[in-house]
C-alpha cells in the first residue's frame, strides 16, 4: 500500500520527533533560545491535538563546549563526557522551560545504546516512557554522552531517535535537520540533484545518494538519517526528514502537509509486530492456558490474564516471546511475556489484584497484552 505525507503524519497518534545539535546550537554557538521555544509550542500543539510526542534532542556536547570556552570539538574520551555533562544541564533547563512555559509538563531521560540492547533494561525504559505519556508528560531524550565508554559521535541521536521510535512503537519518526530532506547527490556540490520527496525506506540506492556527513557541529549527515529511516521502518514506522526552521513544519505535517522527504515504511506497525513474533524459530517456554482463556483470546481478543494460566514450561525472562497452548498442547498463540517463568508459575490460576502480594510488585496486569500477542488459526 502506497501511503503520502498527508496519510503518515495525519493518521501518527504517536510521534517521536528529533533535533540535531547543528540547529539546537545554532551552528555550536550557544542553545538557540528561540528556536527551540518554537519547537516546544509546537510539540505542545500535537499533544493538545491529542497525539503522543516524544522529543529525540541533540546538542548537550555543543553547548558544554560552549559553555567550557573551548572553540573545537577535543579528542580525549574523559574531556567529551565532561562537555556532555556540563551542556545536558542547560539542554534540559531551556526544554523544561520552553515546555512548561506552553503548558506542558517534561521530563529527561538518558539513554545509551547499551540500555536499549539489554532486554530489561529495554522493557524498563518502554514502561517508563509510555508511562510520561500516558500522565501527559513530554518527555525529552538525550543519548547519555557522560557514561558511555565508545566514542562520542555527533549526529549519532538519528539512530537513537530510530530506536526510541521502535521501543514505544511510533507510528512516524520526524528527524528535523539543517536540510531541507534528501536530495538524489549533495546539491551544495552537485547544481543537477533533485529533491526527493517521497521514498522507499530501506531502499539501497539512498545511501547511495546520502554520501558522507554534514555540519562540522553535527557528524551525522544524511546517511545516518536514511539509515535510522530504515531502522525505524522495521517496527512499521515511517519517517520524515525535513528543515528544522521551516515555518511550523510539524504542526504542518500533522495536518497533512507534504514538508521534505517522507520514507515509507513497507509494513504496517501491527503487521510488522506480529510478523516478528511469529517468526521465531525457538521459544524459550510456553504457557498452557483453559479453555475459556482460549475462548476469550480469540473470541474477544482479550489479553490473557492470569487466572486464565493452567501451567507453565521452560525458563524464559520478562520480554521474551513465548507459546500459548490450549489444553491439547496446541499453540494457539505467542506473544511477549510480561512475567518471567518462575513469576508466572505463582500467579498460574490467581487475579491480577493479586499480583502485588504474590510478587512484592505488579508491572502489568496481563501475563501478555493482546498488542503484544499474535493468534494461530
């Protein structure tokens, strides 16, 4: 199905929207006060039109180096994460006042690759944001440039903003640059490129216009846009790459307004969720259920609950796709677990109000919510 800018950002509920350091800093000289206060009236116009917005900020190591008095970007490891940490300070002082200042509540959050490729971690940080979300709390997230031991690469937040889309399950991915969107080769070298406006997420032969990196505050470039494109597209998201000071370009988008380079992602969110669940090969566990649970989830498509849990096999972890079998041991489904195996042998046969009691916590009333669950014929 051939979707438009007009159809992806009209129809996102949820959004995650990220800015690169080069516009945040105006160009590394400073957190762009204005800019960034038109950003956050414009995210608080999205979340007032009923959508969830989450911002992917850069820009923490830039205004540090501002800060610190130090003209260019240093070579030591220890004298990076310092910038970073001096320069987060200010980043999240001038967003929460932007925010607030447009009525709208935020929160910070750092992250590091590392957090989102350890499971628990993973599921934590999603529980964590849909919760901001869900009390309608903005929240704002930086990649946490003071504790990670890799070299710190500007523009990096592309693909930190590509994987916050696929933890929270967005629907689009906004990446706003310091150009206009894609261009079929760099039309500040080549006066012949054309603007692409609209594309194939994942296509090859868009890394092979994207070239090499952009700004000197920001070393991401173009290709690391179109490839977080691709990453984002994996969860069914599909992502739009435009000017950051376009005249209010995403309240524009959301209202179905084609502004830069939109790449589609060829599976739809649910139909890439379910694809994913069913095609694992190998399951850690599974657990057997009644036969009214069996009613239930595939009569009502209700989420199975506890109570509904006759047994319990294998030794699977929180987050980890499992089978759900019938009394004859049939698969009758499979979805992400919201319980380890030993959690989910004491609530075998107990209510969801229990859960507390049993395990001195409660982190979702359903052993595997229906979103997170693909039925079998």
């Amino acid at each position: 199905m051939t979707l438009s800018t007009s159809t992806v950002l009209r129809d996102a509920r949820r959004i995650v929207v990220k800015v690169g350091s080069s516009l945040v800093t105006n160009e590394g000289r400073g957190l762009d006060e204005q800019a960034i206060g038109e950003w956050c009236r414009q995210l608080s116009a999205l979340v007032r039109d009923g959508r969830e917005v989450i911002m992917v900020s850069s820009g923490a190591i830039a205004e540090g180096m501002k800060r610190l008095g130090w003209t260019t970007r240093p070579q030591e490891l220890h004298e990076l994460q310092a910038a970073a940490a001096v320069g987060q300070m200010g980043l999240a002082h001038m967003y929460e006042t932007k925010l607030r200042e447009n009525g709208l509540g935020s929160a910070q959050v750092l992250l590091t690759h590392a957090d989102l490729a350890d499971r628990e971690r993973y599921l934590n940080a999603r529980s964590t944001l849909l919760t901001l979300l869900t009390h309608g709390v903005l929240p704002v997230i930086n990649e946490n440039d003071t504790v990670v031991n890799d070299e710190i690469k500007f523009g990096d937040n592309d693909t930190l903003g590509a994987l916050v889309a696929n933890l929270v399950e967005a629907d689009a991915l906004v990446i706003l640059t310091d150009q206009k969107g894609l261009y079929t080769s760099d039309p500040r070298r080549d006066p012949s490129a054309t603007f692409v406006h609209e594309a194939r997420a994942g296509d090859a032969k868009l890394e092979e216009m994207a070239g090499g990196a952009g700004s000197s505050i920001g070393k991401g470039g173009m290709i690391t846009k179109i490839l977080a494109a691709k990453r984002a597209a994996g969860s069914g998201a599909s992502t739009v790459i435009a000017w950051g000071r376009e005249p209010n370009a995403l309240v524009r988008l959301t209202q179905g307004e084609a502004i830069g380079t939109l790449l589609v992602a060829q599976t739809q969110k649910q139909q890439a969720r379910k694809q994913w669940m069913s095609d694992h090969l190998q399951l850690r566990g599974s657990v057997t259920i009644d036969d009214g649970a069996v009613s239930k989830l595939k009569g009502d498509g209700s989420s199975l609950l506890p109570i509904g849990m006759t047994g319990v096999d294998g030794d699977f972890s929180r987050g980890e796709v499992i089978a759900i079998l019938d009394g004859q041991g049939q698969e009758v489904a499979r979805g992400l677990t919201n319980y380890a195996a030993a959690e989910a042998r004491l609530l075998c046969r107990k209510p969801s109000s229990q859960m507390a009691e049993l395990l001195g916590y409660a982190a979702e009333p359903e052993m595997v919510h229906r979103d997170n669950m693909v039925l079998f014929k």
